[in-house]
C-alpha cells in the first residue's frame, strides 16, 4: 500500500462501519477496529435492536428483513431493505468511505454504496469466504459486490485468491491478518511451564477440537509421556462441546482434560502464561467453511508458545515451519499427537520455537500493524474518490 501524501488532510476521516455484530465473544476483530481505528467512525450493527434508538433499529430491522429473503433464496430482493436504511444513513453522517464486515453483510447494503457513489470497503473473514451456505449461495452476489468495491481485506493468501477469482480489484487487495494484540498477549515461558498444552476457540468443525482430542488421547498412550501427567486446556463453546465431553469419557481422559469453557483475553493471556504450548487442529469444515488466520494462533505466538497446528488456511504464513512451530496435515491426529510429544519431552525445544514465534509476530502480526494497514486501504479509497471529484 502506498504512504498518505504529506498535507493530504489534517482532519479525521469519516467512516461508516456497518457490521452483523459487536457482541459475539469470539469476534474481537470487529471491536479492535473500531477501538483502534483512528478515523472518525460511526457503526451500527445487524443484531442491534435498541427501541430508543430510532436508526440503529431501523438498520437491525432491515438486516433482519434481508436474511428472511435470503432464506427464501430471494437474493436480488434481499438487498434492498439493508440497503435503503444504509442510503439513508450514507445521507445522515455523510461518510467519506463504508466499510463492510464480512462479505455477506456487504451484499445486503452494496447497492447503498453505488446510489450515493460512497466507496465500500469490505472485510472477509473466513467463513464468508468459504462456507457453502455463503460463498456457495452468495457466489453471484460477490461479483457484483467486487465488481463495485473500492477496497477488499482477507486474512489469508488462499482467501486472496478465492476473491480475486471472483473478480476483486487486485490492487486494492489487502492480506492483513487480524493480528495479536502485544499489551496482553506477553511473558509465556514455556521451559519452566508444567507439560500442560492450551488450545483456545470455538467448538465447531473448522477448529478441529474432536481431532486435537484424539491425537492428546494417543499421546497419552505412550507410558513415558503418561508418566509426566500432561494436560490439555480447552477454551471455548460451541456445539460440538457435547461430543467432546463424550469423547473425553470414551477415551478415559477425565483427569488429564480441563474445559474451561468462555474466557475474556485476559484470562486467555493469563492461562497462556501457565502452560507449555499451543494446540489447534484447523481444517476443512463438511460445508466448506475455513479459517482465515485464526487469532488465537497469532496470539499464543506473541505469547512466547510453541505452536502444534496443521497446514490449513492462512496458518502457514504465520507459522513457520519447524522455526515458530509444527504444522501437520489435516487430519492427521498421528503426526498431531507427535508433535505435541514433541513439546512436552523437550522443554528447550518448546521454549526456542516460542522465541522464534514472539519475534516474527511482533515484527509482522500484531493489532497495530493490521490497524495501520486498513487505515492506509481507507485513505486510499477516500483520497481517490476526493481525486475524482475534483
């Protein structure tokens, strides 16, 4: 991305956030945005209904409207609700650029973008970039969408190229991963830890938690490694929580695996301090869905842990192999459970890959440097528009 032109403005730039939610715990992207941004932004979001709010009601209303209609598969028509409220708010707070969570909160308010000649700006994330229910259903929408946007943001290399098929503008294309954030993620030391391994996120197909089960479950197996007491730490919710309960009876783990259910970023930090590393068998989901790069990864990085994942998504380009740590194949809960062992018997290897790992996130993936660089995407597109229309 090109730097802003010295005495391009002295004001802040306003911007127009419109996102499906602000609540979801797992969703700390959305909230670093607009807490870290530093532009002028106003937001409103899908699943906000406040009855003394006029506007903010009107837009969760007519999300609600959209996702009725598309439901129905009346896909053109379940544009328009969303989009007329957005019209509505672009002539309200008169944004110099939209930004857009996800690409299926985007072709809901899209047409909004072109009857007012307002940039858009959309952010991908993963499943909307993945997922049959989305992807699968939306395929046409998205190039019509991409077609229009000023700007696109992915987490990932693959996701870049799924887009890119469908037509985003290759050079307003921003791979940023949403990246760790270095004021709470700090002080893992993983040499010193006792050999507990944390794995951190929600419990559904994509995150892998039935197969980072099994594989703990046959590390277990092996007498040296049960002799040592290991531990696994799960953090999260999430429909597949039953059947890892179950699992965990099945496979006679009741003493060696914790679940801790939700936790805030600071008792994730915390609980990062405690243990000897990270674990997370991302794959592909039976509908598709996929990761973009998962936070949780960049984090336990920033932390100074060792880092046992699978090549999946965006996972390779911030974990480096066998340098920051162990990558495995989708689906092989046997490599898996030998990396693990790999951790818990040799302290000093856990403690050089987590070294490695702090040092390339710091360098590369924290907020700060996500934060800068969709600010730089935003200008970009509010400066070519200010260009335009002189």
């Amino acid at each position: 991305m090109s730097e802003v032109p010295a005495g391009r403005s002295n004001c802040r730039e306003r911007v127009l956030v419109l996102a499906p939610t602000a609540r979801a715990v797992s969703e700390t992207f959305i909230r670093a945005n607009l807490n870290g941004l530093s532009l002028d932004l106003t937001a409103y979001f899908g699943d906000d209904l406040p009855l003394h709010a006029p506007w903010r009601l009107a837009y969760g209303s007519a999300i609600f409207i959209s996702k009725f209609f598309t439901r129905l598969n009346w896909l053109h028509l379940a544009g328009l609700p969303a989009a007329c409220v957005a019209f509505a708010l672009i002539r309200r707070h008169q944004p110099e650029v939209v930004m857009v969570e996800f690409g299926f909160e985007a072709v809901r308010v899209m047409e909004a973008c072109v009857w007012s000649g307002v940039p858009l700006v959309v952010h991908f994330r993963g499943s909307d970039a993945s997922a049959r229910t989305r992807l699968g259903l939306l395929k046409n929408r998205y190039r019509r969408l991409l077609s229009m946007a000023s700007g696109v943001i992915v987490k990932s290399r693959p996701m870049a190229d799924t887009l890119l098929a469908l037509g985003a503008p290759a050079d307003r294309l921003l791979i940023s991963p949403s990246g760790a954030n270095a004021s709470l993620f700090q002080g893992s030391s993983p040499a010193a830890a006792p050999p507990v391994l944390l794995a951190v996120g929600r419990f559904v197909p994509k995150k892998g938690p039935l197969e980072t089960l099994r594989a703990f479950g046959l590390l277990c197996r092996d007498p040296v490694l049960s002799a040592s007491k290991p531990q696994l730490w799960m953090v999260g919710d999430g429909p597949l929580l039953p059947s890892a309960r179950s699992l965990v009876i099945e496979l006679g783990l009741q003493e060696r695996v914790r679940f801790l259910g939700v936790c805030s970023q600071v008792r994730v930090a915390e609980l990062m301090r405690q243990v000897r590393g990270f674990v997370q068998h991302s794959k592909v989901a039976p509908d598709g869905d996929s990761e973009g790069s998962p936070v949780a990864v960049m984090e336990a990085q920033l932390s100074g842990l060792p880092v046992v994942a699978t090549r999946h998504a965006g996972i390779p380009e911030v974990v480096l192999e066998n340098q920051t740590g162990l990558l495995v194949d989708e689906g092989d809960e046997c490599a898996m459970a030998h990396a693990m062992s790999l951790l818990l018997l040799d302290p000093a290897l856990a403690a050089e890959l987590g070294a490695c790992g702090r040092r390339r996130i710091q360098e590369q993936f924290t907020v700060e440097h996500h934060l800068r660089q969709v600010e730089q995407l935003l200008r970009d597109a509010i400066y070519d528009r200010r260009a335009a229309c002189c």
